[in-house]
C-alpha cells in the first residue's frame, strides 16, 4: 500500500497563487493523499482536487489541532489590535514591527495545528507544508510534529522575542526539514537557522495536461479580439517589488510596432495602466484582480509571449518561468540572476534582455512581429528543472526523516 501524501495549504482559500495548481497536480500524480486546508479552499481547487479522489479537510482533527487553531486564532486577533495600536510611524521601528511578529506567531499555530491533524489522518507518514512561514521553523516542529516545510522567500525577521521562542523550543529542529526553492533562498535560511537540516527543491510542478493546445490557444485569441497577425504579451500576477515594472514602462514607451498587452492580477500600479492606455502602439487589456487558474490559462493561452521583468539580484523561484514551461508560451526575460540565465542560455522559446534596460526589452517587443520565438516543446519544463508531479510526489514520500 502507498503511503498517504498530507499536503498542508494555509493559502488555498485565496483565488490566486501558484500553489493551487502545484496541490491538484500531486493530488493528480500520487493516491492516496490528503489536503489540508485551514482557512478553506477556493470552489475551483475544490471540485478539480475532487476529481483526483483527494480528501480535503478544512478543520482540526483531534484535540491537540484544535487547542492549537483557537490559540492561533486569539494571536491573530492580538495581530491585528496591535497593528492598529502601532500604525503610527511616531512608534520606533521595533514597535512597528510587533504586528508581524505576532502574526509570525499565529502562523506557526495554525501549521502545527494542520500537522497535528495530519498525523491523526495520514499517519505516520512525510507531511508538507506548501507556502510555510519564514520564522518559528522548530516551534512547529516541537508544537507539531515530524514535517517538511517550504520556504518560498524570508520577510520576516525574528525579532529577540521570537528568537527566544526558537531557543526554548529547540527540540522541535530535529522534526523539520526545510525545503528550498532555489539556491539563494536556501543560503539565506542557512544562515539564519544553521541548526536545520535544509534541501533545494522546485516548487513548482509539470503535469502531461498542463500544455496549451492550438486548438485552445486560437479560441483564445479569438476571445480577446485578437487577429492572426496581432501580436500580445501578457503580464500575470499581481505588481510585486521584485518586479521590475519601471523597464517594462520606459520599453512600452520605446516600441515602435504595435503590441497587445494582456494583464491580469492584484496589486497592480492604476497610473501606470492610464499610461499605457495612451501610448500609441500599444493596445491594453488590464483586468484589476486576483486570477484564477483558468484565468490566468486563459490569458497565457492568448499570448504570443510573456514577460518576465526583475531587479538585478533577486534569487527566488519565479513562477511565471514555471507557467511559461509547463504551458508551452515563449519568455522575455530579464538577466536579473546569474544562475538562472546559465540555464536559459540557448534556449529557442526564451528571448533575454539585459536587468533594467528598457530599450533592450523595447528591442525584443518589437522582434515579436517579424521574428517571433518558438513556442516551447514537451521537455520545456525539464529544461529549465521542474520536476512532474509524480517525480515531486516521489520525493515528497521519501525524505529521510
């Protein structure tokens, strides 16, 4: 019999995000498995998690995870008077940040609450925790139990109080495994939790149906109003800081051809969207709003590529490259990390332009019309080393514990 894979999503309730596709993916790939989500789950994820016989929970099992669920509700309660009482940057910067401090705190309730249930469902089986908070690592594990934890970036810093509560419960580090996405964000958290064992692995997922279709792609189009010598590029996902959106602004204002720009996700900048509404070679469509999976399908489907722009230095594992692979669309990227550009290097379905030049990325814009990049093949995804979701799974099971 095949061990139970437990999935833990605290995120599965929010309409966007690129867990949502990595949880049906393993549900798809291993049997049986079991989701947990704690603040709910979208209908989407829901009805396609069904499909794959998944069971999904959405509240504690056993006493421990509901004595755990209440504390971590009253802490964010505390989290939340505390950002009210310390709005006000008269406050020293240390006071400011007790609002994130404490909903670190409530964040780490909430996942050893989900474990706790996990155990009581799936056995003494790996369980792991997608989108896991930065902080309180062997605080979850103690509280918890035995479980690996994905660590996507680091926002928050332990302040001396949390630093405390790691130290007392120090015990729980053994229990832990820390997974990383990419190179960079596991040498940030080994130095500053260089007592946890910590492995690099993708997050994201490649799975046989994930691939856009001709068939898909000119229903697409055709939706958006787009004609067969129309050229588009989407933007997907909200305007983040590791977004470079000002190159991509100067670059919309240097093309000389005209160019449809499809954009969907929250936050995005309303100025700038203004901006572009009045350049001349550029034809807009913005949708102000969280995206879900066939949304964001949707969009990717009608464009001929997509862009993707960051600041010089940032290392974290990029969804929209997963998105762009594992749905066979072209890339514009940014140079903005050394290790990821090695291996887009000579790839025919990328296009690369150097970190924060807008007239390099104008240039590679307007090559869309007269030159336009191949559309990736079936081993795009292993390319670029993301692995399928059975692969994913595989290793899920067997991390040594």
């Amino acid at each position: 019999m095949k061990p139970t894979l437990v999935l833990v999503e605290r995120n599965a309730h929010l309409p966007s995000g690129h867990h949502h596709g990595a949880l049906i993916a393993l549900a798809r790939a291993h049997q049986p498995t079991v989701v947990i989500a704690p603040n709910g789950v979208t209908p989407e994820t829901r009805t396609a998690l069904d499909a794959t016989q998944a069971r999904v929970i959405d509240r504690p099992h056993g006493t421990a995870a509901r004595i755990l669920t209440a504390a971590a509700r009253a802490t964010e309660a505390t989290a939340h008077l505390a950002l009210t009482l310390f709005r006000s940057r008269r406050w020293p910067k240390a006071m400011r940040r007790t609002p994130h401090q404490i909903t670190a705190l409530a964040r780490c309730l909430t996942e050893a609450a989900a474990v706790r249930s996990a155990r009581r469902l799936g056995g003494p089986n790996p369980v792991t925790v997608l989108s896991a908070g930065e902080a309180l690592h062997a605080t979850a594990g103690l509280l918890g139990g035995r479980h690996a934890r994905y660590v996507h970036e680091i926002n928050t810093t332990e302040d001396l109080p949390l630093r405390l509560l790691g130290v007392l419960t120090r015990r729980g580090e053994g229990r832990v495994t820390l997974l990383a996405p990419t190179d960079d964000v596991r040498a940030e958290l080994a130095g500053r939790f260089p007592r946890l064992r910590c492995l690099i692995r993708p997050f994201a997922v490649t799975d046989p149906g994930d691939r856009i279709s001709e068939t898909e792609r000119c229903t697409a189009r055709q939706e958006v109003g787009l004609k067969a010598a129309d050229r588009a590029v989407c933007l997907v996902g909200g305007w983040w800081s590791c977004k470079d959106l000002a190159t991509i602004d100067a670059a919309l204002h240097h093309i000389t051809r005209p160019l449809h720009v499809l954009i969907i996700g929250d936050p995005l900048d309303e100025q700038m969207l203004r901006r572009w509404r009045n350049l001349s070679h550029v034809r807009l469509q913005a949708t102000h709003s969280a995206a879900t999976q066939a949304q964001i399908r949707h969009i990717y489907a009608a464009a001929d590529a997509t862009v993707l722009a960051r600041h010089a230095g940032v290392g974290k594992e990029s969804g929209l490259l997963a998105d762009a692979a594992r749905f066979g669309v072209p890339l514009v990227v940014s140079d903005h990390h050394a290790g990821l550009s090695a291996r887009l290097q000579g790839l025919d379905w990328v296009r690369m332009f150097p970190a924060g030049d807008a007239q390099a990325l104008a240039y590679q814009l307007d090559r869309l019309n007269s030159n336009p990049p191949k559309r990736p093949g079936p081993q795009a995804a292993h390319q670029v080393g993301i692995p399928t979701a059975a692969e994913q799974a595989a290793f899920l099971i067997c991390i040594p514990r």
